[in-house]
C-alpha cells in the first residue's frame, strides 16, 4: 500500500467546505486535480472524473457520501488486485466558521507497488495545492 495525507485548516463552516466540493461545475475554474466531474453523485453511485495531472478521465465509484462530513471514491485498474485508487475528503468542524478537511489518496494492489515515490510527492504537492486554493476560495466568498 501507497499513500499520502494532506490536510488544512479553512475560515468557512463545513457545509460551505461540502457545498464548494460538490459545486463540480466550478472545478475548472480552480482546482489543479479534477477539471470536471459528473456522473451518480450518492453512495455506489458510478462517477467520471478528469484528472489533470494525469491528463485521463477516471471511473470510480462513490463509496462515502456523507454531506457535510466525507466524500471519498474509489477507482479500478481492471481489477482491485491489480490496483485500486481511493480519494477521500473528509471535513472536520472545529466552529461554525472553521473546518479541517483532511484529503488524500491510498493505493493498493499489485501495482500499487511500482508507483514511484516521485510520483507520490508530486502529486501530494498538487494536493497541497488544491487545499490552498479551496481555502482562499472559500475564505474570500466568505468576507
């Protein structure tokens, strides 16, 4: 298994933090991972996402859809045993007007394994990325 955390403090309530994140139609306009996602947005539900570094669309299903709280998908390459992909953000409210959000990706499978650890830390460092601009989205609607 393979894995980064990332995480952040952001100045808005978690239900701000949640109605951004599932405001899918916007991701282009700032987020550096995923330009666009659609699909069956509840649990179990199939999902396409493009992502950006990686310049594909991705399949994933919906595992967590919890509103205010996590929402983390998981995608296939042919099977689980080969390589498996979960994404998750998970949003912790500290106050009315703050939340932690934790948010990362765990990999597991055969070619789990052969995933460098460049790739890792440059992806962690586009994670890193989107928090940043997620918080300042939201922190300047939010004045």
């Amino acid at each position: 298994m393979k894995q980064y955390h990332t995480d952040i403090i952001i100045n808005a309530s978690a239900e701000a933090v949640w109605q951004e994140l599932n405001n899918f139609a916007a991701y282009a306009s700032w987020n550096p991972l995923i330009s666009h996602l659609e699909g069956d947005i509840r649990e179990g539900g199939i999902i396409k996402a493009n992502i950006v570094p990686l310049k594909q669309t991705m399949r994933a299903q919906l595992m967590v859809y919890k509103p205010n709280e996590e929402l983390t998908w998981e995608g296939k390459l042919l099977t689980s045993s080969l390589l498996c992909v979960r994404h998750y953000y998970q949003l912790k409210s500290i106050s009315p007007t703050q939340t932690h959000l934790l948010h990362g990706e765990t990999f597991t499978g055969l070619a789990a394994f052969f995933i460098p650890k460049s790739l890792l830390n440059k992806m962690e460092k586009v994670f890193i990325e989107h928090n940043l601009r997620l918080k300042s989205r939201l922190e300047q609607t939010s004045i």
